[in-house]
C-alpha cells in the first residue's frame, strides 16, 4: 500500500500535487506539468 505522501506526489515534478489533473488514464499531474 503506497503512502499517502506518494499518492499526493506528481511523478513528473515529484512536489506535492498544485493544482492537480486527472487524466483520461487515471494518471493525476500537476496543472503545469500536464
């Protein structure tokens, strides 16, 4: 089970999630980084 730290995180950045998108895929990014 990931933590809920990793869960928040943007794989593109790896900062906490700013503004975050759910992409079509279920993927979540930042806004910027989308």
């Amino acid at each position: 089970m990931e933590t809920l730290e990793s869960e928040l995180t943007c794989p593109i950045c790896l900062e906490l999630f700013e503004d975050p998108l759910l992409l079509p895929c279920a993927h979540s990014l930042c806004f910027n980084c989308a």
